[in-house]
C-alpha cells in the first residue's frame, strides 16, 4: 500500500532518484588513438574512461562507489560458463565466483 500522504517532492529519499532519472547517457565517436589513449589514461590512473572525460571536459568526478569490471552475456555463454563449472547456471553465485577465481589466476601467473 502507497502512504498517500508522502509526496515525492517532499521525500529526499525520492529526490535523488529524480535526479538520477534526469541524467542523459552521452556517447562520444573518437578517433582511434584518442579512445585509445583515455582507455590507458584511465587504466593506469585506476579510473573509468568516463571519469577521464568528465576531467577532460571540466565536470565533476566522484570515486566509484563499487569498482567493478563487467561483461554482457548471453544465456548460452551463462550455460556454457556454468556447465565448465559443474554449477547450476540459476545459481549465478557459484559460477561467477570461479570465473572469477579463474580471471585472479590468470592475472596472477602473467
């Protein structure tokens, strides 16, 4: 049940989202060497090539709050993954904690 009687121009709770919702995801097409260039720029300082343009440009930059690399996969690569793994591929968990136990492994023998 919603309390009627909280608004969400009065809530802070609901003011932050609101502003998250008015932020627009820009993309920017650069020459090779450029994109290149931020992506080491970035990997080198600890940072998302985000923040490096939002240096660039002037703009404010905030610390990750959860750093994290990610990855998009499809159901087939999750099933594959999962199977390599002898895990469920529901339990999400247990495969990804050995794939990455895998990633730490390969890293560390380079």
């Amino acid at each position: 049940m919603v309390d009627q009687g909280t608004s969400t121009h009065t809530n802070p709770k609901w003011e932050k989202q609101k502003a998250a919702l008015k932020k627009v995801q820009i993309s920017f097409e650069l020459a090779q060497n450029v994109d290149q260039q931020i992506r080491i720029e970035a990997a080198k300082s600890g940072e998302s090539p985000s923040n490096i343009i939002r240096r660039v440009l002037g703009l404010s930059v905030s610390p990750p709050v959860r750093p994290r690399l990610g990855v998009s996969l499809s159901q087939e690569e999750i099933e594959k993954l999962a199977a390599h793994y002898n895990a469920d591929p529901k339990d999400r968990k247990a495969w990804m904690r050995n794939a990455a136990q895998t990633i730490h492994e390969y890293y560390q023998n380079e």
